[in-house]
C-alpha cells in the first residue's frame, strides 16, 4: 500500500514539473573563474565571447566585362573584386581582411536555423557570376578629417582661396568630363540671391587651360553631397546631356556606344529611419508636384491615379546594406530615372524610412525619433561598454549625434561611357593613339562627406 502511494505522488510530482507553467526551472549557474584586476586576483564570471561582426554585403559579382575595366577572358580573383568595388580602401587593410578569414560568402547548403551558411574567402579564389562576398564594415570607413567641410563665402569672381578649395574637390579630368565630389550645403545652381553656386564658381576656378568653364549636366540637392559631372566642350556636354535624358532615347548606329550607355548607372548611400521591409527591392511610383497654401512652395509627392496634377515616372532600385542599429539602418539606392527628389520621397513616402536629416520629407519621423545617445554601458549586460572611437569624434557637427543632423544622401558612385574616347572616334581622320587601350566605361568612387563618415564609424562600432 505504501509503494502505491510512493509511485501515485512520483507521477503526479513528475506531471507538475513537466506541465507547470508558474515555476520554471533554475537558471544556468556559471561556474566562477579566477581573475586578475589591477593585479589583484578575485572569483569572477567567465569571460564573455566574441559579439557578432556587423557585415557589409557587397553586389552579387556581375560577371565580364567590369565597368571601368578592359574586357578579357582572364579570371578575376576575391581580392581584386573588394579592390575594385572599395578603390579607397588601402591594399594592407583588404589584404589583412582576407589574412584573418574576415571575408565571406555563402554556401549552398543551409544550417541548424534554415539560414545559409557562410564560409571564409581565400584572396585567390576564383569569382563566379552571381556569388556575393560579405565583408566587415570597418572597410569602408577611412581616416576622418579633424575640420569640419565649410563652404567658402564667394561672389560671381571667385578669389585665390575659392579657386584653390574648388580645385580640391576635383576628383578626375580629362579632355571631356570634370567629376567632384561635392560638399554638402554647397548649391549646384545658384539664383540670384545665391552667388557661391557650384556652376557659378566652377565656370570661373575650373576653366583648367579651356577658353570657357565646365557646364554642369546634372544636378544634386543643396543638403546632399556626392558625385557632380561637368562637360568641357560643347561636344561633350551634348553627349551627357543625351546620356541623362533617358525620355525617349533612340538608339544609335554604334553599338560600343549603345553597350557603354546601357551600363550607365549611379549608386547613392544613405541613412533612413526605421528599416525597409525587404532587403532588396524596386520602387516604382511615379511622383508629382504641388504647390503648398501659401502659393510659393513646392512638394514632391507620390502621384495617385485620383489627381489631376501631372505626374512624372520614378523608378529606384535599393538593398539594404547591414543590419538595423539605433533605429536606423543604411541602404544603397540606385536610382533609374532622374527626378526632383525622387531619392528622398521614395525613401520617405514609399519604404517609410525617410533619410536621417531630410526634415522636408520626414519631419514627423524626426519630431519624433532621438539622435543616437552617447552609451558608455551596453544594454544587455548593463556592463561598462569600451566603444571604440574613431579619430575626431569630438567633431560632431552634422552627424548622429548632433541634435540636428545634417542630411544623410551622398552619390558614391558612378559609371558613364567614356566621353573622350567615343568623341576622338567619332571624328574622321582621328588617331586614337594612348585613347584605343582605354576602356569604354568609367567607374568612379567617392568618399563620405565628415558627418556621414562619424555616423558610419560610430554605427558600426557597436557591433565590431
């Protein structure tokens, strides 16, 4: 009689175990370990290991001919592929990537948790189309200038010290195109209040020899910064100007020519708000403009089929580039047509992530949302956090950590046809000389402005 009772309370006490929901189970206990502070020796918990490493996912490897490079039939290694996409990186640092298996890529089999799987990348390994190689953010970054990018004072006559700061901004030139990489709260086209424009000075600091200056063929927002194109020639800003009006472009007879502007494309990076619900995708809605109340502003807003205001056609391809820290994330956007805002209102209306910094467009999201706090303690532990800094941090105008950032849109790359070369071919009874071994395309990468650069470096030193 006894052993029945001893077997009926077991059972039930083995049932409420198993079935109860109010006393969950011990936590796991850590076993303390010896360690040494200051020299001095204490039971401690066990050393915590590695966080995860915050990626950067490079374009799927698009296969031959590269934009920029020579077309050939030889094979393009891993290292040449983060070179050619990073051209600002340094060769010891993408070399020491690959040196400690930082690169990787996945695999075709899946792991425990039904994801794909990565695996180190050997700085030899032959590149197939389509594989896509992810690398640590800290690639990207490069060294931050102490002084903040200010915009010179300047009249319609540009003095010495315009001259010189405008020159600097020259990132190439040959016989046909200047390419800048254009500071933020310069404008591009000046009025009549506005003298220190980017055409106004550029025709006067950027003649280079010419008899008359660079004309501008495309534009860029005041607040974003980025990639500018100029012509020197008339020839040469007709070839632009027909490049970049994509309404309607009939094909020509040259088929060099057609193949160098089918690959024509502009890549921007930016920091939004929030995170788009997929990481890659495109946008197609056209947008339109309206006047405001008081009759002098003007909106760019998405188009509905229910107004009567003219709409314009607004395609824009984008990829999310890392995962989301603080709230914000960083995506890539490439855009396929050149509208007025376009980045910004598809950012903002389309994904509903609006760019950090852009108070037009997403001024209720910034009303609302807290620039990126100064955290010396980690969240999750509560421990004290050694958050790496990068050189000139203290300068925080203008970034994540300033009470009012300023806009986070830079055009970080671009690839055209190459001008000059098509212009000499295109003439009767011209000889090519040293411009026959040049490629058809040409690929040009700028860096971050000093605010996007604290932002980038900061953000990602959380994770690294």
């Amino acid at each position: 009689m006894i052993n029945k009772e001893c077997l009926r309370h077991q059972s039930l006490l083995i049932a409420f175990r198993f079935y109860s929901r109010i006393r969950p189970p011990p936590p796991a206990i850590a076993v303390p370990v010896l360690r040494v502070t200051n020299n001095i020796a204490h039971l401690g918990p066990p050393k915590e290991g590695p966080k995860p490493r915050q990626l950067l996912s490079l374009p799927p490897f698009p296969g031959y001919p590269l934009p920029g490079k020579a077309s050939s039939s030889g094979q393009f290694t891993a290292i040449s592929w983060v070179k050619y996409y990073f051209q600002a990186a340094s060769n010891l640092v993408v070399q020491s990537l690959f040196n400690h298996g930082l690169v990787q890529t996945e695999c075709r089999y899946l792991d425990s948790s039904n994801k794909k799987a990565m695996r180190k990348v050997m700085h030899d390994e032959v590149m197939n189309e389509g594989a896509r190689i992810h690398i640590p953010v800290s690639v990207a970054a490069s060294s931050i200038s102490k002084r903040f990018d200010t915009i010179p004072s300047g009249t319609l006559y540009p003095n010495a010290d315009e001259i010189a700061y405008l020159q600097r901004l020259v990132h190439y030139k040959d016989s046909a195109i200047l390419v800048l990489n254009k500071p933020p709260k310069l404008p591009v086209k000046g009025n009549l209040p506005v003298h220190n424009s980017m055409d106004a000075l550029a025709a006067s600091a950027l003649t280079f020899g010419y008899d008359e200056g660079p004309k501008l063929v495309h534009r860029l927002d005041r607040e974003s910064s980025g990639i500018i194109l100029l012509g020197r020639t008339k020839e040469s800003v007709d070839h632009l100007q027909w490049l970049f009006n994509r309404n309607d472009r009939a094909k020509l007879s040259d088929k060099d020519w057609n193949d160098a502007c089918e690959a024509t494309y502009q890549r921007y990076w930016a920091l939004v708000i929030g995170r788009p619900k997929e990481n890659e995708g495109i946008i197609n809605a056209p947008i339109s403009k309206v006047t405001l109340n008081d009759g002098k502003t003007e909106r760019v807003i998405l188009a509905h089929c229910s107004r009567l205001e003219a709409s314009q056609e607004a395609i824009t391809e984008y990829r999310v580039l890392g995962p989301t820290i603080n709230g914000c994330s960083w995506i890539e956007l490439c855009p396929r047509t050149s509208r007025k805002h376009q980045l910004r209102v598809h950012c903002a209306e389309a994904l509903g992530t609006p760019i950090v910094g852009d108070y037009k467009y997403g001024w209720f999201v910034h009303s609302k949302w807290k620039q990126m706090p100064r955290v010396d303690i980690e969240p999750k532990s509560g421990k004290p956090y050694k958050l790496r800094r990068p050189v000139g941090l203290a300068v925080q105008k203008g970034s994540v950590l300033s009470k009012v950032p300023l806009l986070h849109l830079h055009c970080r790359e671009l690839v055209l046809p190459n001008i000059a070369k098509f212009i000499e071919s295109g003439k009767e009874g011209s000889e090519f000389g040293e411009l026959m071994f040049q490629p058809d395309l040409l690929r040009f990468v700028v860096s971050m402005p000093s605010h996007m650069k604290i932002s980038w470096n900061l953000m990602s030193s959380y994770l690294v």
